[in-house]
C-alpha cells in the first residue's frame, strides 16, 4: 500500500536553528512615517518577530495540526502529502481542497470540521464530506529538473490519489488563487470524474485571454483588475521570472520569509490583520514554509508563466459554484466574464465579508456555500465504497 499515516514533527534542531536566527535579525532601516505604505511595516515586524522567538509555541500548534488525520501516497515515486478527514453524515461526498501561495493546508482548518460534520454547526448531517487537502507547497510531483506545467502536474497527482489509492470514483473539488486552476484543470482532464468545482475566483488563466467582443461592464473589469495588478503585483512578477533570486533571502531569514507573506496577508484580507489572523495563526502558516526546507519552487510561479497549464479560451464543462469575496486581490468579475470559460454556473454568489484568504477568515460563509452548491449534485454516483486506506493515527492534543 503507497498510502500510510504521518504526523508533521519538526525536528529540535531546525527548531533552535530558527530561534538563533530570530535572535540575530539584521534590521534595515524605515522611511520615516511610511507605516505599511513602502511594505511590511518595521514596528509590526518587530512585535511578531519578537512574539515569535519569546512566546509563540510551536509544539502546542504541531499538536493542533496533528489533530487532523495527515497521510503520505507514493504515486510511482512521486510523494504527495494531505489530510483525509472522514465525514460523520450518512453519505459523505468526496470533496479535494486546493490552497495557493502564501497560504497552505491552514486555509482550510476551521473550515474542514464544518464540512465533515455539519451537524455540530448546525447544519444537516445529509451535507457532510469526506474531505481531502493536499500540501502543496513546493509543487508535490515536481522534480528538480521540471519545468512545464506544475498546476497540471499536482492536477494530475490529486486525480490518481483520489481515484487510484483512495478509492473515490467521483468528487468534488475547489479551492481559490492557484487552487482555483488547478481544480478547473481536473474538470478539463477528467470531468467524468468531476461533481462540480466550488471556487472562490475565476482563475487566473481567463486574464490572460483576448476576448474580442468584450461588453463595456468587462472592459471595465480587466481595466481595473489591471490598475489593481500594477499596485499590488510586483511580487508576481519576481516569482515569475526570477524566484531563484528571492529565494537567497527567504531561505536564510525568517523575518524575511515572515515579512514576504505577512504584507500579503496583511493586504489582501478584510479587515485589520489581527482582527483576521490571530499571531499564531499567521506564525503557524509561516511555520509550514520554514520548516518545509529552503525551496525555491515554493516561491516560484516561472514554470506556470513559461509553460501555462490550462489555455486562456479553455472550457471548463462541469458545474461551476462560485462565492466571491468582496475584499479579494482583483475585483468582482461581471458574470457575463466567467461565464466565457466557466460554461454550467450553477450558484453564482458575492459574499457579506472576506478576502483572499476567505475560508480561514469566515469558514461559515464558505461552509455555507460550499455545502448548498454540492446539495442538488449529490444524487450522482460518487464513491467507490469502502476506504482504500486505514483509519489515521491520530497525536493527543
């Protein structure tokens, strides 16, 4: 059997070799008065680093993390990491959640419990899923030398893992930023064994078609999707051609990987940062990449650049619910835009709160949709019965 249980469990070593690095930051200097205007703002930076070296705990958040079931599949020599959390309902539908940078499995863990069981939140037991979510930083499946299409690579893997070592014949999937592609790619490749895709964004692939009869409500949007791009994308573009470079930095400081996410956080969230994320939220988060080992595809977006996984004009099939939060990156698209690639919407939903990182920053608002959408599919035919792999070994916490 490719698929066994896992606990995370960062080794003492790469613990105190984090928190001698905290310790000995090297501090640039601020322009006076530019508070988050130029970046990460230097006071904020400094209270973080310091609650990270001086109070954050981050066995008591490995516990936390370890509380979920955590497993590892070998799929012809390619590992792929991911919690499978059984659902608690008569029937659990098979459901896969993609994250994107700079987020990762913490994406979906408050969300995931309202999902398996809908019935401690006050939902019907009838909506519950069986819910996967692989880690994906470091682009899972990709070698050193790999250079095409890591979306449609990681696409490919969760298919084999959904379908060959776990059993599901057919599921569900979704997610928002790159996991918006990456799901739209499995109802591209294998709609035979797609339910529906639940997205939190269009996908990035749409921007960069060229639609020629585009109505003025569209013309309207990718303009100020554009003003949006040159103000807040700079990062993109690093990543995109030359992540080689960033990475130097982010591999050797932990305040400097601290301060590459956090500004994003800080940026494309509703609301104030920590009235959002909590300090060990965002610290946990941070913690995953750190100790995941110096990565640079973990920061780079140049083979997806190069290479393109899912073509601009590509049309996606499958039923397509989307819930779009109102503080995301870009703006709201017009319906009349998705629709060119996303061919069967069947809920089409602008959320009351939330940003980018939206199932961590409201999980009942995602709860609620995801579960109304998948509702009126849940008469096709999903799971292959029984599970091909053991019940978790699960960490006290």
């Amino acid at each position: 059997m490719t698929v066994r249980p896992i606990t995370i469990s960062v080794p003492a070593g790469t613990l105190d070799d984090l928190h001698s690095r905290l310790s000995r930051t090297r501090w640039p200097d601020e322009v006076e008065g530019a508070d988050w205007d130029y970046g990460t703002n230097m006071r904020y930076m400094k209270e973080l680093v310091d609650y990270w070296l001086r109070t954050y705990d981050w066995r008591a958040r490995e516990a936390e993390l370890n509380r979920f079931a955590h497993y590892t599949a070998d799929i012809d020599g390619k590992a792929i990491r991911f919690i499978h959390e059984r659902g608690k309902g008569p029937d659990p539908m098979p459901l896969v959640l993609f994250h994107g940078w700079p987020d990762s499995i913490c994406r979906y863990l408050k969300l995931i419990p309202m999902l398996t069981d809908p019935a401690a939140y006050g939902g019907d037991a009838a909506d519950s899923f069986d819910v996967v979510v692989p880690s994906l930083i470091g682009d899972p499946g990709m070698s050193r030398s790999d250079r095409a299409q890591p979306l449609a690579k990681i696409a490919e893997l969760t298919w084999r893992l959904m379908t060959g070592e776990l059993g599901y014949r057919r599921f569900g999937a979704g997610g928002g930023d790159g996991g918006s592609p990456i799901s739209q790619i499995l109802g591209v490749r294998h709609p035979e064994s797609i339910v529906g895709l639940h997205l939190t964004d269009i996908g990035f692939p749409i921007m960069m078609a060229n639609f020629p009869d585009l109505s003025d409500a569209e013309r309207e949007y990718l303009a100020r999707s554009q003003a949006q791009g040159f103000s807040e994308g700079a990062y993109a573009v690093l990543q995109g051609t030359k992540p080689q470079t960033l990475a130097y930095g982010l591999n050797d400081s932990p305040a400097g990987y601290a301060a590459w996410i956090i500004e994003k956080f800080r940026t494309w969230s509703d609301g104030d940062l920590e009235k959002v994320f909590s300090k060990d939220e965002q610290l946990t988060n941070i913690m995953l990449y750190w100790a995941g080992g110096p990565s640079v595809r973990a920061v780079s977006y140049r083979e997806e650049w190069v290479s393109g996984s899912l073509a601009p004009d590509q049309r996606i099939d499958v039923p397509v619910g989307l819930a779009l939060p109102p503080k995301d990156i870009d703006p709201v698209p017009p319906r009349e835009y998705a629709e060119r690639n996303l061919k069967d919407i069947r809920r089409w939903t602008v959320l009351e709160h939330g940003g980018h990182f939206v199932a961590m920053e409201v999980p009942e608002l995602m709860a609620r949709e995801i579960r109304a959408f998948f509702r009126p599919l849940r008469n096709l035919p999903a799971s292959a019965g029984e599970p091909a792999i053991p019940e978790p070994q699960r960490r006290a916490g």
